[in-house]
C-alpha cells in the first residue's frame, strides 16, 4: 500500500511541478458576442470553418501572428446555408477535406426534413457547394485532411443502417461501405477509418484502401473517441481512446504489424466530481506525441456541466501533463489541438448560457500549451537533425552507438521496452557511446537520443 502511495505522490507531484513552471493563457479568440459552433482548422493558410446559430457555413482567416479570428467576429466568408442544426444526430459541423485535388469543406446539409452529405469545392477565390443527394439521412461527416494525399475521403454513417460509408473525392457518385460499425474517424496522416463495433463498441480500424475492406481490432475494451497516428518519438502507430465508463485514457502501441499492446493509461488530474474524461485528441508537436482532453463533471461532454482543458504526454516514461484552461468555472467543450509551424493551441468552445432569454452563445476561446514546435517531421527533417547507426543490430545487448551528422557527446540516451517502460537512461561521454544491456530479455527495445532540442529514435532487436 505504501508503494502505490508513493507512486500516486510522485505523479501529482510530476503534474504540479509540469504547471508550476507554466503560465495559463486562456483567452478569447473571437469577439465576445460571436456565437460559432464546432470550428475546425486549417494551418497551411491560416484559416479555419465553421457553423453559426442561423446554421450557415463561414471561413475566417486566423492572425499569423496572434491566431486570432480574423475578422474577429469570425464572418469573413460564406460559403452555404442550411447546414444540419445542432441537435440530435448532427452534433458536428463542417469539416476540412484536404489533397492534392485541392481545398474542400464536407458537411451534413437538411433539406425537407432530411439529411445529405455536402461538399464545398474552393474555385478562384469562392466556393462551389453541392448537395449529395445520392446519401439520404447522412450524419456525421468526418474527412481526410493531407494536402499530399491523391485523393481525399470523407465518411458518413445514416440514421437508417448500422455500418459507415466513405466516398473518394474523385468520384462523389460511388460509396464504400462497412457493416456493424460505429463513431468513425479517420486516422491523422492516412486513410484508415478508426471506428467501433455497433454493439459491443470494441475499438479498431478499417482499411479502406483494400479492394475488400477488412477490421484489425486493437483490444476488447468499450470505448469511445477513437484516434490513431504515427508517432514520431517511437516510430510506431498509436491509438487511443477512452474507456472504463468514459473515466480512463488508454493509449495502444503497434509493435508489430497487427501486434498491439497497451503502451499508456491515465484517469482524471482531477478529483470528482471531474472524474470523466471527454474529448481526448491526439496532436504531436515538437516531435512529441500529446493528447488534450477535458476533465468534465460527466460522461457526455456537452451537458452544460463545467469542465477543464488539459493535456498529457502520450509517452509514460515522460509523466507530462498540464491544465492548459483557466482556473474558472466554466461550460467548455469541443477542444481541439492545433498545431502551427512555431507552437501549439488549444481552441474550445466556451459555452455561454443567458439566464433571462434562455439562449446559448458558442463563443471560441485559444489556450497556450506551452509547447514549441521544432521538429519536423521524416518526411520533411530537418539537414542538421541527428540520426543514429546502431551495430550490430540485432545484437546480444552490446552495441555501438554512432550519429552521422552530430555527435552524442553530452546526450540523453533512453531505452523503452515493448510496453513503454524506461529499461534505461543515461548521459553519454563520448562521441561514439557503448550500450552494454545484456541484462535485457531477448526482444524488441526503442532506444531514443536527445540532444538539445533534437530527438532522433530507431528499433534494439536483442537475440542472444
């Protein structure tokens, strides 16, 4: 008992410290009297869409600078009416569809009483919108959003069939389906459709790409939020979602192809009645993976119940996490992390009740995570960023260390095993470190080097 304890005090400790060297800026990022609902945002040119109470479709622009509103009450373009309202099954707004194709917007338009998919084309300067009137009773619309993508997707489930549909940009005609399936998102930087099983909610994903889509299933949990990307610390793809009647994060590691194991687990910072977890979305900046979340009074997330922002680190060794809101008592909802060539944000939605009209205001207020992002990516690293020659690889548990273009001298070196756990951590003294870990199982190991603010990991295969 002791033990757990000491490990709980040293947890909240790590969480007081990560927020007493940080300074909360939670501030509004529109006029106070704008009233927008579910934006969502576009960095490459600093823009960003949403839907407002008359359930009309505008892009505003966002300050370079400040990544404020601009204008700022957020109505710098209109593109459509007639979006689905905010209620019942229509609870998302519009949502960016991005490729090579070029800039679109998806969304769920009514008409007649029913429900289509639209899709909005940017066209010299405007917007061309077109109702699908293929996909009756159509409800939440999600897209692929990666301007090197050939071609986007977008999908939508119906109020009629249990399954979800997804159709290519290239071809609004034809729809692909799935059967027995449910809370579809697609993974961040690919195409796979993250989603559950109708009933059970299971959590696993779609591959949408393959002539005969197939499931790969990542645990036996019931979830919901489900989320995957590519993690740029560990090099591997993570999952997450939250589960345990919406009171725990769980985060899964693909060590292998197929191969998933829990690599993160976290509950609330806060005691109840904060005790749910809502919302979590992963976003990675400075070659760190995180995840924003809110800590929330219930299960339901939009319930008019006072709830916080925070952030947590996805890698356990690291024991980050951070309330990145104000310390008020507010109606937040809708986090959503943004990250920009230099730092991130988290936008939410401040929800504002009128006590004497009975009317709710949606207004969008930006908060600072603290976060600097200076990393970029494989597909785009940097010259001067250090890679690492490890040999033999794989090995008995002796090896040597080696960087190209940058020396270890003076760097942290870390050693994860399969489940994340720090095997271990030390300072080098040479430009060409030894590794000594014959104490090691046989087995896969991440083996991580920082320098500064570069970070640079490969794979350890210790056969003896």
């Amino acid at each position: 008992m002791i033990k757990y304890i000491f490990t709980a005090l040293i947890g909240i400790l790590s969480i007081l410290n990560a927020q007493g060297q940080f300074v909360v800026k939670d501030i509004l990022a529109v006029t106070p009297q704008a009233s927008i609902f579910d934006p969502e945002y576009n960095t490459k040119f600093n823009i960003v869409c949403w839907k407002s109470d008359d359930n009309e479709l505008w892009i505003s622009g966002l300050n370079p600078v400040t990544h404020l509103y601009q204008p700022a009450d957020g109505k710098g373009t209109y593109v459509t009416g007639n979006l689905s309202p905010n209620e019942g099954e229509s609870w998302n707004g519009p949502e960016w569809m991005l490729s090579s194709q070029g800039t679109q917007l998806v969304y769920n338009k009514t008409i007649g009483g029913i429900r289509y998919p639209g899709v909005a084309t940017q066209v010299l300067g405007g917007w061309e919108p077109h109702t699908l009137f293929l996909y009756p009773n159509a409800v939440y619309s999600m897209a692929t959003s990666n301007y090197s993508d050939s071609v986007a997707l977008f999908l939508f489930e119906t109020s009629t069939t249990r399954g979800i549909y997804w159709v290519k940009n290239t071809d609004l005609n034809t729809r692909y389906f799935y059967p027995d399936v449910t809370l579809g998102f697609f993974a961040k930087g690919n195409q796979q459709i993250c989603c559950a099983t109708d009933k059970s909610r299971h959590p696993g994903f779609i591959e949408s790409a393959s002539s005969l889509p197939f499931i790969t299933f990542i645990s036996q949990d019931t979830i919901g939020a489900p989320f995957m990307w590519n993690d740029p610390e560990t090099s591997h793809r993570l999952f997450v979602y939250r589960t345990n009647n919406n009171t725990t994060i769980k985060i899964f590691q693909e060590i292998n192809t197929g191969l998933w194991v829990l690599y993160n687990s976290f509950n609330s910072p806060l005691p109840g009645p904060f005790q749910y977890l809502t919302s979590p979305e992963p976003f990675v900046c400075g070659g760190h993976s995180y995840i924003s979340f809110m800590a929330a009074q219930s299960g339901v997330g939009k319930d008019g119940l006072p709830a916080q922002i925070w952030i947590e680190g996805a890698n356990p060794a690291d024991s980050f996490m951070r309330r990145v809101s104000d310390s008020s008592e507010a109606i937040r909802n809708d986090p959503e992390p943004v990250v920009f060539a230099d730092s991130a944000f988290i936008y939410y939605t401040h929800v504002i009740l009128d006590q004497k009209s009975s009317s709710i205001q949606y207004s969008v207020r930006k908060c600072d995570t603290g976060l600097a992002n200076l990393y970029t990516s494989d597909q785009t690293q940097k010259p001067d960023s250090p890679g690492i020659s490890v040999f033999p690889n794989p090995g008995n548990g002796h090896f040597s260390l080696k960087s190209p273009s940058a020396s270890c001298r003076g760097a942290l070196i870390r050693v994860f095993d399969m489940n994340g756990k720090l095997v271990l951590k030390e300072i080098s003294k040479s430009d060409s470190p030894d590794l000594n870990l014959e104490q090691l199982q046989n087995g896969s190991y991440t083996l991580k080097i920082q320098n500064h603010n570069q970070v640079a990991s490969t794979e350890l295969i210790i056969m003896k």
